[in-house]
C-alpha cells in the first residue's frame, strides 16, 4: 500500500504536471509504451479557432501554419480548456506550470515517462491509481513525510515487488 500510494503520487504528479495550457513547453516525446496514434493529426487552420483561443495564442500567430499539426491540435485543445477553467483552476494550473518550468530536464523526462505509463494502464487501473493518490493526498503531512522515509529506504528491488503486489513489504507496515 505504501508503495503503490508513493507510485501513484509520483504519476498523479506528472499528470498534474503536464497539463496543457496555452504556453506549454514542448510536446511530450512518445514513449515505447504509448500507443501509436490512429492517423496522423490534421494541419489546425488558424482561422477555425474562437476569437479568445486566437487572443490567447496569439504568440503563436506568426508562425502556426509551420508548427506540427500535433502542436497545433494540442495548443488549441489546451486553449479551449484554459477557456473553461474557472479563475481558481486557472491559478492551479499557473502553479504548476510554474514548478514544471523550474524542474531540470532530466526530472521533466521522466515524468513524461510515467504521464506515459499511466496513460497506458487500463481504465480500471488508472481510477485505482488516482483514488490511492487522493488517499495519500488526505493523510497528514507527517505521515505522508513517514511514507516517502520508507520508500526511499527500500532497495529498488523491494520497490518494484510492493508496487506489484500493491503491499509494503512486513518491515513497512502501516502504523
């Protein structure tokens, strides 16, 4: 249980972290466990965007017709979802664009690995994960400080077993 609610914080986090915004950095490059698209995305004309999509993107403008259809599609879907945030959604998002933009590369990397990951899992699984992370979410600061001292104390080996089993380990029972 340990493990898994640490597991399940670390790919709650890198979907949190990644959520699209209208100056997102990069695309996320695709990862070995991503499904492959269906067919490739069509260019996004900027003309069939909304007049607020148009004002948000508008660093965009000069040079959207040579930018991928991919980032096309996903900057105006990430436009018309800012549109639908309310103001406290919006300053959430801000944050955490903030700290994504702090992160060092090599962090950003592999929370797109485990962004990637987690959106491979089944349905089922991917709610499994999301009501652990708001469990651990809930616990107090103290215990979820405890829980990250054990993960860090276990070798990779004990990791990858409890995230498997979904159980700590004997000597990490819960308290």
């Amino acid at each position: 249980m340990i493990r898994a609610l640490l597991v399940c914080a670390g790919l709650f986090l890198a979907a949190s972290s990644v959520a699209q915004i209208p100056a997102a950095p990069e695309p996320a490059p695709a990862a070995a466990t991503a499904p492959a698209p269906a067919a490739p995305a069509a260019p996004r004309a900027w003309s069939s965007m909304s007049p607020q999509q148009q004002e948000l993107l508008h660093g965009y403008q000069d040079k959207w017709d040579s930018l991928p259809p991919e980032r096309q599609q996903a900057l105006a879907r990430g436009s018309q979802r800012w549109l639908t945030m309310t103001p406290t959604q919006r300053s959430s998002a801000q944050q955490r664009f903030a700290q994504w933009r702090a992160m060092p590369p090599e962090q950003r990397q592999q929370l797109r690995q485990r962004w990637q990951q987690f959106k491979a899992m089944p349905p089922d699984q991917q709610q499994r994960v999301r009501e652990s992370f708001n469990r651990f979410r809930q616990m107090s600061p103290e215990r979820r400080m405890e829980l990250r001292r054990q993960w860090r104390q276990m070798t990779p080996e004990q990791r990858r077993r409890g995230v498997q089993r979904g159980a700590p380990p004997a000597r990490h029972s819960q308290r």
